[in-house]
C-alpha cells in the first residue's frame, strides 16, 4: 500500500477498528462476444453473483480475477467470435457469457449467446445468467444474448442486474442485440447502453461494443457483405468487474493489489477491481 493511500485511510478511518467479519462482494465475468455477418447473434452476459455475508479470515490473501469480454467476430479475416472471461472473488467463480452464433446457436456460457436465424440460443449457467433467444427466421434476424436480468426476447438482449453496492444504480450483466434485415436488436433493457446493439440493413451492418466494465455481451453483425465491403463485424463483449465494500465503520484492509479504485460513500468504503489483483484484512 503506498504511503499516499496509507494517509488518506488513516485519515478517514480510526486506526482502533475491527476488521469486518463479513463483506459484501459483486462479481461479474467478461461477456460474450457477438458474432460477425448475415444477421448473427448477440453476445451473451457474463455470470453474475452479490451477496452481502462473505466470511472474512483475518491474514488471508484473498484472490481476484477480472475476466476480459469477448471479442466481437471479424468479417475481414473470417474471425469467429469469442466467449467471455470468467471473474473471480476467493472461491467465487462467475463464468463468461456464451458468443452469439453464425450458421449455428449461440454458445452457453454465464448468459447464453442468441441463436444466428432460425438457429437456437445458448443456455446460462443456473444463478448467474440466462440463456440467449433463438434466431427468428421471419423476419431473419439474430437471437439476443441472455442478461443476468432475464433471457434474450427475439433479436432484444436479456435485461441486465441492476445494482446500488457502489451507491449509485448501475446496470450490470445485460444481453447483447441481435443483428437484423430491418431494425436494430437492442441490448438488454435497462441496459442504458451496457449491452451492445445488433446491427441492422438500413443503417449500420456491423454489431456495437458492450460497455467495458458492465460484462454486458456484444452486438451481432447484419447483412452478407464481403470481406472488401466490410461492415459486417460484431460488437465486443464488456470487460468484468469485481466489487466489495463493508461498512466504513471497520477497518480497512492491510495489503491491497491491482490498483481498484476506493471510495466512501454512504456510510461504506467501496471497492472496485477492473484488472485482477487481491485483497488480505
């Protein structure tokens, strides 16, 4: 811990605190990516878990690991899309959200990737996600990925997590959209923008990137361009995140790794990992 952080700790805390005997803790995997061209699907959301009665050990190292997002797939090179990362907390492990499908269903993962058209989606992971929508066949368009909030709807992606344990309402975890011959597939509602949009005919072929740090899955690619037209790629799926906070009324830790990023609000200090790192009490 450096000396910079160690003052502003010992000058916001009393240094005669006990540890916390309990933490409360968010971890998110890394979503899905969405796949590329001819109407694909969209990513599904990286595996949610919160709880708020995780166990402390006082002198022990505890681990974590930010899962990185899927990548989006790639016309130009024939690049397939990707899953997700998983995220880990201890012995907390969330799984990374299932690709969208091309010529195929979507991929299991956390939440499942959408099914390309008239292909199924993939399943989610029991407590952390649900699974991605099939493809329409009429109109053609890309399933949307499953969210930790709810399973993709035709080319819509699943609703995200909405969680206040940063003190602010923040949606996690949602389904990217599915591409389309017409309109867009949003990402998952509420998403607020966390998941990617499907791509669409009219407008924008290529799927959109999911918002880092959300673990929210990526748009799916519309249309049937060609490697030279281009234009038919899908969105990334957003990088994890993992989050702890206990009340500020307790000590905080003694050795922390990875950089997060620490704030007080609300009566807890807050913890936030968006690269892997560990904590010991």
């Amino acid at each position: 811990m450096s000396n910079l952080l160690g003052s502003i700790l010992s000058a916001t805390y009393n240094p005669l605190a006990g540890s916390p005997s309990t933490i409360e803790y968010l971890v998110v995997a890394g979503g899905g990516g969405g796949e590329r061209k001819n109407v694909a699907g969209g990513g599904g959301a990286g595996g949610l878990l919160t709880a708020s009665n995780f166990a402390v050990t006082l002198g022990t190292t505890l681990n974590i690991v930010v899962g990185a997002g899927g990548v989006g797939g790639i016309q130009t090179n024939a690049v397939s899309a990707t899953n997700g990362s998983n995220s880990s907390f201890s012995s907390i492990t969330t799984t990374g959200g299932g690709k969208g499908g091309n010529g195929a269903a979507g991929n299991s993962g956390g939440s499942g990737g959408g099914g390309q058209y008239a292909q199924a989606g993939g399943a989610g992971t029991s407590g952390q996600g649900y699974a991605g929508a099939a493809g329409p066949a009429n109109p053609a368009r890309g399933g949307g990925g499953g969210g930790a909030g709810g399973p993709g709807i035709l080319a819509m992606g699943g609703a995200g997590f909405c969680s206040t344990i940063t003190g602010q309402r923040i949606i996690y975890a949602a389904g990217g959209g599915g591409g389309s011959d017409s309109v867009p597939g949003l990402g998952g509602a509420p998403s607020a923008g966390t998941g990617g949009t499907g791509g669409n005919t009219n407008t924008n072929y290529s799927g959109t990137n999911a918002l880092a740090g959300s673990g929210s899955g990526g748009g799916g690619a519309a249309g049937n361009q060609d490697a030279v037209t281009g234009g038919v790629d899908g969105g990334n799926g957003g990088s994890g995140i993992v989050i702890l906070r206990w009340p500020s009324s307790a000590s905080p830790p003694t050795t922390i790794t990875g950089y997060p990023q620490i704030s007080y609000t609300d009566g807890y200090q807050i913890y936030i990992w968006t690269s892997s790192g560990s904590i010991t009490f």
